[in-house]
C-alpha cells in the first residue's frame, strides 16, 4: 500500500461468511445437497418471494447465472428493493439499474459489473479479472484477483485473501440514479471507499487506487458526471466527511460556529427568491401559502481549495459549516425547509438553496372585495447578528442593481389570483431600545383577484333577488296570498344566501347584502301601506316604486361595485342620479296627493271631478 493513510484500530470480524436470508437460501443448493450425487428428479415449482406481494418473484428473476459472452441489462424490474445473485459468470457485461437488500457475486471472471445502489452488503467472491462499478451500505471480497472497483461505500470496504484491488470513487450517473440513492437511504456525501480495511494483512500491498477503463455502457448511463461528489485520496476524503483542512487556520479544525470574516467587518449575505407557487390565499385568516426557493450566497475564506482537487462545486451537510441564521419574520407555520442543497466554490463562495412550502401572516385591505389587490410580503430577517456582524442585501445575477430580478415560474399565479409585480425593498428593523439595528428585507408580491367567480356565486344572484322584488309592484294588491307568499319567500332566499356568504367569504362589511335586504324589505311594507291605505293614491304608490325602485338598485349595484374605493367622478354622479330619481318619485307623490286633496274639495263644492284631474303628468302637461 503506497498511500500515506492513517492507520486504522484493528477490527476484529468473523472469519466466517455471513449466513444469506431466507430468500437465498430458497434459490440457491447448500453445501450438502452438492455433494451428494442424486438421480434426477422432478423440478421443484420455483419460490416466491414473499416481500413483494404486488408482483411475485421467482428465483430466475433475481438470478442470474451461468452466461458467457452476453450483455444483460435490469432496470425498472423491481419497485423496491430485493435481494440479487451473480454466479458462474464469464465475459459478460450486467447492468442492474434498480436498487436492491443484498447483492452476492461468486465466480465470475472477465467481466463488467454495475450494481446500483444497495441498502445491504454487496459480496463479491472467487471472482477475477473484472471490473465493479458499485454503491451499497457495505463491501466485501474475500478471494478476489485482480479487480477494478469503483465504490461508495457507507462503510469501510472489507477485503479478505483477495490481492491486485484497485479503488477508486464512485463515477457513475444516470437519471433515475439520486432517487434510488434516497429510496434505500444512502447519504452520496459519506463515501468511505479510501477507507479499506484488509482482514488478513493491514500492511500488505493487496490493494492500491487506480480509476479503471470502461468499455461499454448503456445508452442512459455516463462516467462524465456522478451523483457521488468525487474524492481522489484521503486528503480530500478527510475534507469531505469532517471538514478539516489541514492548510486552514494554522492546521486548527473548522469552527462552525464562528461566522466568517469574524472580529474583521460583517459577513455580507445576499437572498434570493424562486416563486414556484401560490395557493391558499386565505383572507378569513390572513394568511397566505407559496412554494418558494430561498437561496443565500456569501463567502467564507476558510472553505478555499485548490481547483485541481475538486473538479466542480463540492455538495456537503450544510450542519458541517457556518450558516446564516436567517429566518421569515412573518412566517405563521414552521419554516422546517423540505430540501435542501450547499456547494462550495473553490475560492469560498457557498450557495445555500432551501426548498420550502409553508405559510405567511399578512393583513388584508377587503375594501374593494372581491375586486380588491392585495399586497403578499416575505420579510427575511436574522436571529442574532445585527448590521455589525452581518449585513443581508438583495442578490442579481446581473450584477451591479440594487435589488433582484424576479425569478417566477410560469405556473406560479394560482386560480384566483394573478401576479402584477413584485418589488423588493432593503430597511432596517429594531427590535430593542439602543440596540443595533438588524438588516431587514421585504419582498413583496402585488396580487389582484379574478371576481368572476364571485360575481357568478354570491352578486347575480343577490341582484336577481332584490330585482325579482320589484315585480311585487306589478301584482294586484288585492291578491294578498300571492303578493305576500311571493315577498316572504324572496325575504327568506335573502337570509339563507346571507348564511352561505358569511360562511365562505371574509368577516367584513357588506353593505350590498344589506341593502339587497332593504330592496326586499321595503317591498314588503309598501304592500302593506297600500293594502292598508286603499285609497286612490294606492295606484300611484305602486307606479312610483315601479318606476323608481329598479332603477335604483341598477344605480346602487353600478356604484358598490365600481373598482376603487375613493369618492371619484363616476361615483359622484351615480350618487346625484340615484338622488334625482328619489327626489322625482317623493315630488310625484306629493303632487298626486295634492291633486288628491283637491279633488276631494271640488267633489264636495258639487263639482264634477275627471280623472284627469287627478293625473299629475295630466294636470303638468295640460293633457286632457
């Protein structure tokens, strides 16, 4: 071993091989049964496994065996993981591509194996001349010749009588791979393959580290990239796994709870916003809900390597260094990220992206509801450092603007709402009485709602209502079961509407439900005013509210739901209108009881009274 690698405590594992599971030992013979020498038999019906009951297994799907000259190919056979077997293989190429409980290789010579990721042991025995390209949460050789592995391994790769190993890190990629990673939850930054621990020997030269060459691979797959951030020797497997360097701060450990830049002037921290999504816009509660990408960037000198040893950003544990401790200040659930990524750049620059989906306090302005805009904040603040220690501004990826380009996703605007703008502002915030200030950003979100579907649910139907009452006027009020039957009914059809909306629409003030109400109300007791009076004058009262109560609602419902919420000009003369058709109606009733009055005294001065005499439009335009 020509590798300067510490030395490692002596562990002390069994000679023996571990016993297979139970579905091993259904597919493949014991010791015992080899050697005896049977006549033979009839076939034994091939096992299943029992550990998928959605799809059941033989022993020849999770075997292969006894093929020379051949290039197989698995993947997408299993849904979740399974135990696999390779035995007396020759030159062949195997590619299995799913993921697995447990692999065993034994006696296979010449040969290229990939092995996707194994939430087991990976065994590998009696084999040579072959190239292994490898993941699993352990290895293991034992009489193994000249092999070519390349491995993530969790653990330490145990070999045992093997010689002429060659390690190298895990290169592989292809699309389906990180998520098979996650399903038998393997971490790709713990990779110990530099770690081998030689059973029979620790200062015997069994293996050694050698990047082997690949001939063939699938279409799908490539050694250009890999999942598995790449380490080529113990120095930087140290720098990976425990973050220390030995060229940092005079050889003393990386401290990450020292901020950098610390005691010299404020870590400069620079925020960003991916909008994926909004929903849930919940003005009853006054609260709203986004999927979002928060993204921090900032530079810690300490986390400088070399660019020869990392040949692209290195991904690591964000717990292993200093982070910002930036948080939303109006946040209203817990702000646990639902994934998350840090690299580091070879001259200290980190990129921090946390994938949340959570939800925000804000205040609503229902003035205008359901014509309204509102205005969504996302105000990011830190925990502990004050423009002293820290100082948090805006991020372009332009370079040289004050505040963000918006980066927003085509799908973001949600059903009701749609997205206008955004803007981005950068204050500052004190939370006690001379005390630093902290940097406090807010970026906001100006939202307007669609009211169509409002308008169809909850307004027209009021309209309707309110306007079907005035068609009270139009029956003779002679007829009191129809006109009464017909008002009450209108009146409970405004009550029970009134129920609905005050379940599913925001606590606020509708003024328009209350005089819809009116409309019905009013019609109500001018019935009863003319079913009361019986007079000659009752004619007149119904042709005024016949005339004067539908415009007056259409004026009305124009004026309530005109957007804005200021007293403007189109306001204004909707108020002066809907005044001169009340003053019209209260002069025409005045004036019919005048000639009314009149009437009555000229009948009793013996005169003859025309009715004529007691139309007002009549008696103002001398129509006879």
């Amino acid at each position: 071993m020509n590798l300067n690698t510490p030395s490692r405590p002596r562990v002390e594992y069994s000679t023996k091989m571990p016993e297979l599971n139970k579905v091993n030992r259904l597919i493949t013979m014991s010791e015992e049964e080899k050697q005896v020498d049977k006549p033979t038999v009839e076939k034994e019906p091939e096992p299943i496994l029992p550990t998928l009951p959605k799809k059941k297994l033989t022993a020849k799907d999770v075997t292969i065996a006894n093929i020379t000259n051949g290039i197989i190919i698995k993947k997408g056979v299993f849904t979740d993981p399974v135990p696999f077997q390779i035995q007396d293989c020759s030159s062949v190429k195997i590619f299995l591509q799913d993921c697995y409980q447990q692999v065993t290789v034994d006696a296979v010579t010449d040969s290229l194996i990939f092995i996707g990721p194994c939430e087991g042991s990976v065994f590998i025995r009696d084999c040579k001349n072959c190239t292994f390209i490898c993941a699993g949460q352990q290895l293991r050789l034992r009489g193994c010749e000249n092999l070519y592995m390349n491995i993530y391994c969790n653990g330490q790769p145990i070999i045992e009588t093997s010689k002429d190993i060659y390690f190298s890190c895990f290169q592989f990629y292809y699309p389906e791979l990180q998520s098979l990673f996650d399903k038998v939850r393997l971490n790709v930054y713990k990779n110990d393959w530099i770690g081998v621990y030689d059973f029979n020997d620790a200062g015997a030269n069994n293996w050694t580290v050698a990047v082997p060459k690949i001939d063939f691979l699938p279409s799908d797959c490539s050694i250009e990239k890999s999942v598995v951030p790449q380490t080529t020797n113990q120095y930087e497997q140290n720098a990976q796994l425990n973050f220390t360097f030995e060229n940092v701060q005079g050889g003393a450990p990386y401290d990450n709870l020292t901020r950098p830049y610390a005691f010299i002037q404020p870590t400069v921290v620079q925020a960003q916003f991916r909008l994926n999504r909004l929903f849930n816009v919940d003005p009853k509660v006054n609260q709203f809900s986004m999927d979002l990408f928060l993204r921090l960037r900032w530079n810690d000198p300490r986390l400088t390597f070399p660019e020869n040893l990392q040949n692209e950003a290195l991904r690591i544990d964000p717990s292993q260094i200093w982070t910002p401790d930036v948080y939303f200040y109006n946040e209203a659930t817990d702000a646990t990220p639902l994934d998350q990524t840090l690299k580091i750049s070879n001259d200290g620059t980190v990129f921090w992206s946390r994938h949340f989906l959570m939800t925000w306090a804000t205040g609503f302005d229902l003035h205008d509801f359901p014509f309204d805009s509102q205005k969504l904040p996302l105000q990011l603040v830190s925990y502990s450092n004050n423009q002293f220690t820290m100082s948090v501004q805006w991020y372009n990826d332009s370079g040289g603007a004050t505040y963000p380009d918006p980066i927003v996703n085509k799908t973001f605007s949600s059903v009701l709402w749609s997205l206008d703008q955004v803007s981005a502002t950068n204050s500052t915030i004190l939370f006690r009485d001379n005390q630093p200030l902290f940097d406090f950003l807010t970026y906001t979100l100006y939202i307007t709602r669609d009211p169509s579907v409002y308008i169809l649910k909850y307004i027209l139907p009021l309209f309707f209502i309110a306007l079907c009452s005035t068609l009270t006027y139009w029956i003779d009020p002679t007829a009191v079961p129809a006109r009464v039957g017909f008002g009450v009914s209108l009146l409970l059809a405004t009550i029970t509407l009134n129920f609905v909306v005050s379940a599913d629409l925001p606590k606020v003030n509708y003024t328009y439900i209350a005089i819809i109400f009116l409309f019905v109300f009013i019609a109500m007791i001018e019935f009863a005013v003319v079913h009361v009076l019986r007079v000659s004058l009752s004619p007149t009262i119904e042709n005024i509210f016949r005339a004067v109560a539908p415009f007056e609602l259409i004026l009305f419902t124009v004026y309530i739901f005109l957007p804005g919420s200021d007293i403007n000009g189109a306001r204004i003369a909707l108020i002066v209108l809907m005044i001169l058709i009340g003053v019209f109606g209260a002069s025409y009733f005045m004036y019919s009881h005048y000639l009314y009055k009149k009437a009555q005294k000229a009948e009793k001065d013996g005169e003859v009274v025309g009715p004529e005499q007691l139309s007002p439009f009549r008696a103002m335009f001398g129509r006879k």
